[in-house]
C-alpha cells in the first residue's frame, strides 16, 4: 500500500523504544503495532513486537493503534521512547468464540473467513435445550420444519434439510428420513457448542453440505477427574437424566456418559390418550471416548457416540361388541457413530489430522394389533406392514495442515462409501461411493487483506461430480470495520433413497427414480462488520447478504392423485436472496443482541423475521430471554411438468425465558424456564398437494406454554 514502511531488521539500530505488556505484565510477542507520526514525517509504520513485546521505531511522537486478539484494541498519542511500557487490557466482556469448522486451527469467529454461527454452551444450558430444535427455533435464518411422524429438519437460507450436513466432532451424522437429518434424536447433553456455517461447505464437506453446515462440538474434560449428574422436567411430560464421568492422567483420558429420554405424548385436547398428535418417545443415549495423548505432539482418541430411539404412533382405539384394539405403530431407530481421530505435530506450523468412522443406522417399523383389554399384542401378518431398513457408511477424512504467519494452507481426502439396505428399498440394495481431494490455502497478504482460496475433485460411482471452486476474501478496512466475501459452489448427488426407494403398500405408493440429475449450486456471500470495542462494554453492528442459485433441485411430486404414485423429480432452478442486520451489545454483566432476515425466494415471494437474544447477570443469578418472529414462509412444491406450485405456513411469535444460578461453590446449577411463553401450538397453513399434507389448513408448531426446571451437579478435581 501507499506511503506504507514494515520496519525489519535495521530496527534494531533504533534500540527498544517501547514495550506491549498484558495487564498482567506478562510481554506480548509477535503484536502488530501500528504508528503514524504527528508532524514531519508522514509515513506510516507497522511493526511488529518481540520476544520480550518490545516494539523499535526511531524517536519521535506518534498515533498509535494496537489491536490483539482477546485485549481491547489500544489507541493513543504517544512519545518514544516511551517512559512506561503500554498495557493492553482484558474486556469485562467476552469478544467472541473460537471456531474450528472449515478452519486450520481455533480462530476467533470475526477473523473467520466463512460465515459461523457459535451456540455456546452456556447459551444452550439457559435455554434448558435438551436438543438442538429448541435453540434453532429462535435463531435468524434458521426454519424448523417440525412433522409430528418423521421428526424435526432445520432449513438454512431457504434451503432445506437434504441440503444440510449434520456433524458430531467433524463426522457426518447418518440417518436421513424424508431426506434430513432428525434433530430431535441428536441430544447436546454432552456438546460444548454448536457451530453452524450457512451457505455451500460443498468444497470441504462434500455432497448434502450445499446449504450449510451443523457441527456439534462434544466436550472436553479438562480435570483430573469430574464428575457431572443432571435431571430436567419440562410441563409437557418430558422427563430427561443422566451423568457423565471422565478422569485419568493427561496421557490416558477414559469418559462416559449416558442418558435416557422420555416424552410421554401431548395434544390440545387432554381428552384424548391415544392418537396424541405429538406422539410418545423414548431415547438412551450412551458415549464412551478414550484418549491416548503420550505427548504434546500427539493425540489419538477413540469415540464410540449410540443412540437408541423407540417412538410410539398409538392410534384411536377400535370399539366392536366382542372387542376394543388398536393398530399401532412403533418405530425403532438404532445410531452407531464409532469414529475415531489423530493428530501429530511434526511443528509447531505443520499438523496431520487423520479422521476414520463406521457408521451404521437402522430403522425398524412394526405394526401391532394391540388388544386393549389384556394389552397382547401381535404383529399384523400384512406384506409391507414390517419393514427393516439399514444404512451402513465407511468414512474416512484427514489432511495436512500448515498454519504459517502469513500463509495457511491445509490438503486433504476424503472417502465416502454408503450402503442401503431394506424392503423399502429397490431390489433390497443401494449402494454409492463418493472419493474426493480437496485443498484450501488462505494468504494474508498484508495486516487488512486476507485471501482463501479452495477446491474439490470427486469421484462418485454414480454421478460425474463437477470441479468445485471456493474462492473467500477479507478485507479489514480500518481495526473496527470489516467486509468479507466469498464464492463456492455447490454439489449434491441425489441420495440412495431419492433414486431407489420403493415405498408400496397401503395409501403409499412413493417410488425413486433412478434417473436423477444430481443439484448444482453457485453461492455468493458478503458480509460488512462494525465493532466499538472499550474495556467494559462492545458494540458490533452486521450487515450480511447472501445469494443461492440451484439448478435441478430434486423435490417430492404427486404424479398421479388417484393412484397416489409419487416420485422424485429435477425442477426448474431455485433462487434465494437474503439481507441480515443485526445489532450487538455485551459488557461484563449484558449480552444482548436485535436483528432480522429479509429472503427473497425463486425471485417471487418474501419471507421474513425477526429476533432478539438477551441474558443480563446480577449478583450471581443470569436472567436470559429468547425470542424470535417467523412471518410468513412461502413453500413451493414441484409438478410434473416441472412447474413450480405455491404455498404457504403462517407467522407467529415464540420466546422462551429463563432464570438460572450457580450454588454451593458453584457445583450445583439450577435453571428455571418458561417455553413458548406465547402459548403457540399451529398456525394457519396451506400445504395441500404435498405428500404429508393433511386436510386441515394448519400446521403444528410447539405444544402451548409449559414450564421447565433443570439441576446438575458438578464435581471436578484437578486441572491438566
């Protein structure tokens, strides 16, 4: 740039001039410092700090402005040499969270390249979130889709759950019903935070990741031993416990948790015991992880995360004069993630990280003839009424990173192979591979401009996959005033069930199509970051836009209403636009935060909404408030013909609110809450055409106003 001077070696003839401390007084290495001269001389310098944070620059008087991270940023007219060594200070407040999704190492979430999102855990604990659903429903750009029967699916700007990757620790989540990933079966007991990176990860994660990506972070223990024990309520019959225990040296850490689920069915009508439209679940949850750290430069750990599920579709009874049955439906999900991860330093600056798992999912329908009165039950001898589907992934993703000053840069594989087995699929087997190279850099050039580039070469066994660009840069225009952009491109394969799914039987009759395009995406992002940070209190103002084009998105269509025939097919190209402002507050005591989302779908409709999170801390007690407006979501539903149909789901408000406090030396932690503090249970809607449509005009949005109470005790000893 311009009239710019790095002062290098031949500083050292100027001698120390002056010194960067912490408040602490412990020297700060490797600080840039940035120096304009008053009078005279008008070059500007930057110049970076030593060993013993001592910055050289000839005599004189200067502006001076230092900005590092976790410290407020330090403006002020000075004279060198300088008398008293310059002390950046702590913030009463947190500045932001580190982030790993899509990086070489933790970064601090502003100096991210890719748009991310951080749930913390404190977050979730005071939104007494037993799963991920009850954080995302109040969070900006995020729709719920919520199916009492199959579940509940997160859409990211306007694309939905098949276009979202689900990850635990950086392993794809497997799994998918009605193409997304089930969020109410994925339980944060044991996660540390949620990271979630809106728009493609298609360069990095591969297939499904072309509308963003969820990661949940488990945690890490950091004692020689603890020990954790938790019970949570919640007014609508849920009833939730379980514990966690790690310990061992540093070099040999063993952990386990586990936990057990249980809702007990809720509809607006108390009356009514069974046919309950939020129906009956119950999970156990287990994660058993060993770490073997023998030194500094290496770690391996095994995890081994399973879930088992049984959901209850009870039915309206049967009443004759000899008998009174029920034809029920129970639905059994089983999820093995065995994964396990290594990393190795040959320096400080180059690392391998190697990633491997064996994921195994397997869903079991059954129907029953229950007789009501001895409560016997037999399974009904019907062809397509028992069905066993299994799907079985080899997954295997790692890479070596090299993290320099001014260079990063990070090469990699990945192996995908997937496995489909079951009555409800074609000829009882699917399967398709998946087996890529992928590669990023990112280049600082100078201490504004920063560059990434990125790149994905696949293989799939049974689509040509495309050469994906990404190409994101950031621009710090002043130390308070960023501006990121970025391209990707996106790709999707259509899943073994989209192309071989062979649903028949009774009112069903929904079958794949094996002729499928595979999803195309070119995806544009900015956004424009203004921060006022001083040592008790921050300010940051957001201004976001993104922009998704899709060709051939691949939707659900009713070819044939009187034979029910229903198959997938590629419909016409699919946009999204979308502006985000959102305003930030945080001192020591306050954390609050205002914004909203304006989408513009396929270039016809508008969907907006609003929200506002709040938690204020006071002698001890945090109160937090949650709340978020959905207005109106267009839903488009494709045809035959390839034309696209319109509808809709109606507005309405949520928020959740909470009082939580620390006790007994901070070991035991209680939460109060109330969700849904509206009282919302559905809202207007007109879905009709769609395969799961009902007859009424409403769809299902939460189970009215209910009360919560969470305890967990926490004992810990040690720190490593």
């Amino acid at each position: 740039m311009k009239n710019l001077l790095l002062v290098g070696g031949l500083s050292l003839l100027w001698g120390q001039s002056l010194r960067v401390l912490s408040e602490e007084g412990e020297p700060l290495r490797d600080i840039l410092v940035r120096l304009e001269p008053i009078g005279g001389e008008k070059r500007r310098l930057l110049v970076r700090s030593d060993s013993l944070g001592g910055v050289q620059v000839p005599a004189g008087r200067y502006r001076i402005r230092i900005e590092a991270e976790g410290f407020v940023p330090f403006s002020q007219e000075i004279g060198v040499p300088a008398s008293e060594p310059i002390r950046l200070m702590r913030p009463s407040y947190q500045l932001s969270e580190n982030v790993i999704t899509g990086s070489y190492a933790p970064i601090q979430e502003l100096r991210s390249l890719y748009p991310v999102r951080v749930l913390t855990g404190e977050r979730l604990q005071a939104q007494g979130a037993l799963y991920l659903t009850q954080d995302l429903i109040t969070e900006l750009n995020t729709r719920l889709a919520q199916d009492p029967n199959l579940g509940t699916f997160a859409t990211l700007q306007g694309l939905g759950g098949e276009h979202v990757k689900v990850l635990l620790d950086g392993v794809p989540v497997l799994g998918r019903v009605n193409g997304s990933i089930d969020l109410s079966q994925l339980p944060l007991s044991e996660v540390e935070r949620v990271e979630i990176v809106e728009g493609p990860m298609s360069v990095l994660y591969g297939t499904d990741a072309m509308g963003g990506v969820i990661n949940l972070i488990t945690r890490t223990s950091r004692c020689e031993w603890e020990g954790r024990a938790r019970f949570q309520y919640e007014g609508v019959g849920v009833y939730d416990a379980g514990f966690f225990l790690a310990g061992g040296p540093a070099k040999h850490r063993l952990s386990l948790s586990a936990g057990r689920y249980y809702f007990d069915g809720w509809d607006e009508n108390p009356t009514r015991p069974r046919a309950q439209l939020w129906r009956p679940r119950e999970q156990y949850n287990f994660l058993l992880s060993y770490q073997l750290r023998p030194s500094d430069r290496f770690r391996l750990r095994f995890q081994a995360p399973v879930g088992n599920e049984t959901f209850f579709n009870l039915k309206e009874p049967t009443i004759t004069p000899r008998r009174i049955y029920a034809l029920d439906e129970y639905y059994y999900t089983r999820r093995a993630l065995p994964m396990t991860d290594m990393t190795y330093h040959f320096s400080p600056k180059l690392r391998l990280d190697q990633q491997a798992a064996f994921l195994s999912y397997r869903r079991i329908r059954n129907v029953v003839y229950k007789d009501l009165v001895t409560l016997k039950e037999t399974l009904v001898p019907i062809e397509g009424q028992q069905d066993t589907t299994q799907e079985y992934q080899l997954w295997g993703r790692g890479g070596v990173s090299y993290a320099g000053e001014s260079f990063s840069f990070q090469v990699g594989h990945e192996v995908q192979h997937t496995i489909v087995t079951g009555g409800r699929i074609r000829n009882g087997r699917a399967e398709m591979g998946d087996y890529a190279l992928w590669g990023t850099g990112e280049w600082n050039i100078n201490s504004q401009w920063a560059i990434r580039p990125g790149f994905r070469w696949a293989y799939n066994t049974r689509y040509r996959a495309p050469f994906l660009p990404a190409l994101h840069l950031r621009w710090s225009i002043s130390p308070s005033l960023t501006w990121r952009i970025g391209y990707s491109r996106g790709f999707r394969a259509p899943s073994l069930r989209e192309q071989f799914l062979y649903l028949v039987f009774t009112n069903h009759n929904i079958q794949g199509n094996p002729n499928l395009r595979p999803e195309h995406s070119h995806h544009i992002h900015t956004n424009l970051t203004w921060s006022y940070a001083r040592p008790s209190y921050l300010w940051r103002v957001r201004l976001s836009a993104f922009y998704n084009d899709v060709r051939d998105i691949i939707q659900l269509v009713v070819v044939n209403p009187m034979t029910l025939f229903t198959t997938y097919f590629n419909i016409q190209r699919f946009r999204t636009l979308g502006i985000q402002p959102r305003i930030e507050l945080r001192t020591s005591a306050v954390s609050a935060w205002v914004g909203a989302t304006f989408t513009e779908y396929r270039g016809q409709r508008w969907g907006w909404e609003a929200a506002a999170q709040a938690s204020y801390q006071w002698r001890g007690v945090t109160f937090s408030a949650f709340f978020k407006y959905q207005g109106q979501t267009p839903i488009f539903l494709g045809e035959e013909n390839g034309e696209v149909t319109w509808r809709w789901i109606g507005g309405f408000p949520w928020l959740d609110i909470s009082v939580s406090r620390l006790l007994w030396g901070e070991r035991l932690g209680v939460t109060l809450g109330m969700r849904n503090v509206f009282g919302i249970t559905s809202v207007q809607a007109n879905l009709a055409g769609g395969v799961h449509a009902g007859e009424g005009f409403s769809s299902p949005v939460g189970m009215g106003r209910y009360p919560f109470v969470r305890i967990e005790y926490h004992l810990r000893k040690g720190q490593l």
